[in-house]
C-alpha cells in the first residue's frame, strides 16, 4: 500500500496516503508512550507531510514505476504520468 497509493489518481492516492501516515503516526506516538526514540517520519509533530511524499516519490516510488514500466508499457503510459502529476501536487503544497 506504501509504494501503490501515489500510483493512484487524486482523490484516491491522498486518502490511501494519509491512511499510511495515520500508521505511522500511530507507531510514533506509541514510541513516545514508551519512551522511545521516535521512528522517522512518525512523529505527528514534527513530519512535513507534503516534503516527506515528495521525497517518497523521487527516491522510491518513481524509481521503481520506472523500471516497471520498463517491462511493462501501461505502467509506462499510464501509471507514471498519475505518478509524476501526485509529485506536482506535493511539491506545490510543500512550497
């Protein structure tokens, strides 16, 4: 679900994205409870949503839609342009 949600179009990837961070967030603040020190990108506080998905999708999200659709022409024709649209909206809101 991690690395699918961003290859859906808008509405679905953001409800999919945010369902993700919810976990995360959860497991931060568990950690906190706990006296840990917290995971990255769990802490609700501190976690810049919009930079934290840009950078999800230029390191590991595109990449690996890339080298599917290497293999696979519909990824390359149809998954990467919805891909490289949800980057744009994050980079937009992050600014």
């Amino acid at each position: 679900a991690d690395i699918s949600s961003h290859a859906k179009p808008d509405p679905l990837y953001r409800r999919w994205t945010m369902r993700c961070l919810d976990e995360f967030f959860d497991q931060g603040d568990l950690e906190v409870q706990l006296g840990l020190p917290v995971s990255p990108m769990c802490n609700r506080a501190t976690t810049r949503i919009a930079a934290s998905q840009v950078g999800f999708i230029q390191f590991v999200v595109g990449p690996a839609y890339e080298v599917l659709g290497a293999f696979l022409p519909n990824v390359q024709a149809q998954i990467l342009p919805i891909i490289e649209t949800n980057l744009q909206t994050w980079t937009e809101e992050d600014k």
